[in-house]
C-alpha cells in the first residue's frame, strides 16, 4: 500500500522548499523528498575545520524594499528570520587596458557616474543605455506584477503595456549595448557582470541582462547571515511548523503514469507517495523524460525538453585563509578579472581552459558573513565558469561511476585549481602564501550534487530563445505535474524560490479527482 498525501515536492533546492512552504501554508498535506541529506540543493554550505563555505551563493539581488524579492521573503515567512547585510559595491572589474578597477556600486546614479568618470568619450550613450536597462527591468517587474494580480493582457497587446521589454526579447545582450555604445572596452565593463549569467553578452539574453542590472543596481546585493544554508534551513523550518514533511536521502527513481495524469512517486528507499498534485524541482529532463517517460508526452513537448542547451557549469576553489586579504587590499566583496578585454574571447578561454585569458571571480565572504572564519582568518573562493566536455570530460572518459577516485580526475582537479589561485594571487599579493586549506569542485561534482545535466547551474542556457516567453511553461502535458527552478525560469535563488510559489499556486488551481 502506498501513502496518499496532498502533493509531493520533488527535490528540496530552495525551489521545492518554496513550493512546499506554500502549499504547507495552504493546508495541503505536502511531502518534499529530498536526494541529499540536507536541503538546500545549490544552496547549501559546508564546515571544513575551522572555515565555512558557500557552495553557490555570490550576492542575492532585490532585497531593497520595492525591488520585489522583499515582498517574496514576507509571503514565505523567512523576512524576520534571515538576516541581510547590503553589499556596496557589489563587485569590482578588473579590465585589461584600464589602469584602476570600475567599481559597480549599489547605487544606480553613483554607478552610472563611475562608468562615465572611466568611459567620458561614452558618456551619451552609457546614460542612454542604463535608461534602457532600467526600462526593461521595470517592464519585466510590471508584467511579473500583473499577472501574479490577472491583470495581464492578451499576447497581442504586450507591445502596447510593455514595449521595452518586447522590443528587448529576442536580442542579445551584446546587441541592446551596441545601440547606444560604440566602443568595446566601454561595452565589456556595462557588461561586467556576464559571469552570473554563464554567457558572455554576445550570447546572452538581453533580458537576462538588463534583469540582473536593473535589479542589483537599483535594489541592491545582499548576503544573508550564514550564507546560502540560512535561507534553505529557515524554509525548511517554515515548512515543518506550517505542518509539511521533509524526508531525505531520497532520491525519487520513477514516477507512475495513469489515466492522463501523474498517479505517485517511489523513491530508491522503497517509499511509494500516491499525491494530487506533483511539483518537481528536479531538472527539467530529469523529470519528463526520465522519472515520467518521453512515451507519456506530446513528442513535439518532449524534443524541446530534451535538445534545449543546458546552462554554464563552474569550477571552484575554496581558500581557507590566515589573513584577511581582501580587508588588507580594500577590495570588498568581489572581484572580477575579466581575463581579455572582449567577453566573448574570455568565455572561449573558460571553455577551452586557457586559465589565463579566462573570466575569473575572487569572491571574499568574510566581510559580509564575518562567521565563516576565524578572527584574522577568510574565505576566499576563486570560480570560472567551466566546459562540461573540458578534458574528455574532466579525465574521466564519461565514465562517471567512481569518478571522484580516478587518478586522471584528480590530478586534472589539482592541475586546474591551482592555476586558477596562480591566477588571482597575480592580482592579489599574498594570497598564496596565506592559504592553509583548498578543496575544489567541478562540473562532476555539481552534477554529482544536483544531477543537473552537464553540472548545470541554472537550468537552460540564458539564451534570447530560453529566456522570458522562451522560458519552458511550469505548466506541463500533464495536468497535475508542475515544475519548478531555474530550468522554468531565470537562474538565481530569488527567482528559484519564486517559481516554487507559482508552482504551489498553479497546483492548488488545478482540481483534483475524487478519490474513493
């Protein structure tokens, strides 16, 4: 006999916390089953003796009063528990060919003034490019606002109600620059925050683009107390007060299909949950094509599903450190070292692993989470985004059984982590001579993680295809199956956590079937 609840979460990442939490604070009888033994999924640290990692999170986006996410916080119960601290600035860019770092402070005129005071040649068009920006993102705010209220318009009349964004919505970031700005320096460092996005501006979705500026710049950078485990254990705490179940150590294997409709779930442990309502925050081809079957669905549904391009994979290094180097040096939170004056040559090197020329950022955690390190000691973590099918993938063949204890894997780890920290202790003094611990991660072990196709960080690639109406529906062929997370949706912990909360409601929208 199987268990029969109200819904079934699949994956507890901070998409299916949400989910759960809400459908929890609805009155549905919900179980969340998690692979792992935590939660969190990309949103999660780790304790390495007397050091505290972040396994993902860089900087939270539109935490500012009005900026929305605030708004998503207070809805699932997690504003009063989380603390935040603002990030200002939110990064540094290191250029080629510039003789002092472009500082992205979190204040949109301060940092329109400090792209001018190093572009002045570019002044007009830097002002009428932000404008732009902040036209996209508000028109991106506006539609998200009126259809969470009905009040969206018809397809037909989305020029009239949201003309920057349409008119952005099938153009590459690199494209929406070049109409106001001539010169390539000047577009790499308005572009200087392409790594979040995993594809240089070329490649990228304007969308995307004008998201992640008009977001951070206007609404602020925020790191949470505790990093990203904060957010995923206070979900999960609100999820079991509000009278859902969390199981871990779960991995579901199958879900069964009857009569036009997901009918249960069964799990490696043997565990079968027969549900209402099904919302997976499993990735997108994991679900539909693995756990559900390619044979359940419309084949035109399917082949989307399956030829889409996954999103960037990284590698890390994480730094235990016995100074405070970025303290030392006055550096803030982040660093970027763009590698190469043009973006689209820096992404090539990443996939080609030419450390040298690659995008690289040198993220400090603890100035904003002061806990993670000892008093006079950091954590200092060096990432790039990283080629799944680097090395015959990564040493090993495709051969990923055992993959963490294969000679070729590990010293091709060691090979690339250490010319990384050879790489941003050029630009940071003492940063070698500091360490006293390393461990690195590749897109084997994000997958290994997640499994997330190719180690993926953010579901599908931010492409203008995949990105705004190219988004896969959290709707699916299947009535009552829904997804949730960055395969439905831009990449981010916000937005993931967002998704979960339409998944819930487009859930609890959909009737159920009397049941004997």
């Amino acid at each position: 006999m199987a268990d029969r609840v109200d819904a079934v979460v699949i994956g507890g990442g901070l998409g299916g916390l949400a989910a759960g939490a809400t459908l929890a604070g609805a009155g549905r009888k919900v179980v969340v089953l998690e692979q792992q033994a935590s939660p969190g999924g990309y949103a999660q640290g780790f304790q390495r003796g007397p050091y505290r990692f972040d396994a993902s999170l860089h900087a939270l986006n539109g935490l500012a009063p009005g900026g929305g996410w605030d708004s998503l916080y207070h809805e699932l119960g997690i504003w009063e528990r989380v603390r935040l601290r603002r990030l200002d600035p939110i990064y540094r860019l290191r250029l080629p060919g510039k003789d002092s770092d472009i500082v992205a402070h979190a204040d949109w005129f301060r940092y329109e003034t400090e792209l001018i005071d190093h572009f002045p040649a570019e002044a007009e068009g830097i002002r009428s490019y932000l404008d732009e920006v902040l036209a996209v993102y508000h028109d991106t705010r506006r539609i998200e606002e009126d259809r969470s209220a009905h009040h969206a318009p018809a397809m037909a009349e989305f020029p009239a109600h949201y003309p920057s964004l349409v008119r952005a919505s099938d153009q590459t970031w690199e494209q929406m620059m070049a109409r106001h700005v001539a010169d390539p320096l000047t577009r790499a460092a308005l572009g200087g925050l392409w790594g979040y996005a995993g594809l240089p501006p070329a490649q990228c979705s304007a969308l995307m683009g004008a998201g992640m500026i008009g977001s951070y710049h206007e609404y602020g950078g925020w790191f949470p107390a505790g990093g990203a485990q904060a957010l995923s254990d206070t979900l999960t705490q609100v999820l079991r007060e509000r009278g859902g179940t969390i199981l871990f150590s779960q991995l579901v294997t199958r879900i069964d299909f009857e009569n036009g409709r997901a009918a249960a779930v069964t799990t490696n442990e043997g565990i079968r949950l027969e549900a209402d309502q099904f919302i997976s925050n499993a990735s997108a081809p994991g679900t539909m094509l693995e756990l559900l079957g390619r044979e359940h669905l419309p084949a035109d549904y399917a082949d989307r599903v399956a030829a889409t391009t996954p999103s960037y994979s990284t590698f890390a290094v994480y730094l235990g450190l016995d100074s405070d180097i970025f303290a030392e040096l006055g550096l803030g939170h982040e660093l970027f070292l763009a590698g190469s004056a043009d973006p689209a040559h820096a992404w090539q090197a990443c996939q080609q692993g030419d450390w040298d020329q690659a995008a690289v950022s040198v993220t400090d955690y603890t100035g904003v989470d002061p806990g993670c390190a000892p008093r006079g000691h950091a954590v200092v973590v060096v990432s790039t985004p990283a080629a799944w099918g680097f090395r015959d993938t990564w040493g090993t063949g495709g051969r990923l059984a055992g993959y963490h204890e294969n000679p070729r894997y590990l010293h091709l780890k060691e090979e690339v982590a250490d010319a990384l920290v050879a790489r941003a202790a050029q630009e940071l003094p003492g940063l070698d001579a500091a360490i006293t611990y390393l461990e690195a991660s590749t897109p084997l072990t994000n997958f290994d993680y997640t499994l997330n196709p190719h180690g993926a960080i953010e579901g599908y690639e931010n492409s203008p295809a995949n990105t705004g109406p190219g988004w896969l529906p959290q709707k699916t062929p299947v009535r009552n199956l829904f997804l949730a997370g960055a395969w439905t949706n831009n990449g981010g912990m916000n937005p993931a956590m967002a998704s979960g909360v339409r998944a819930a409601r487009l859930a609890m929208a959909e009737r159920a079937p009397a049941h004997a």
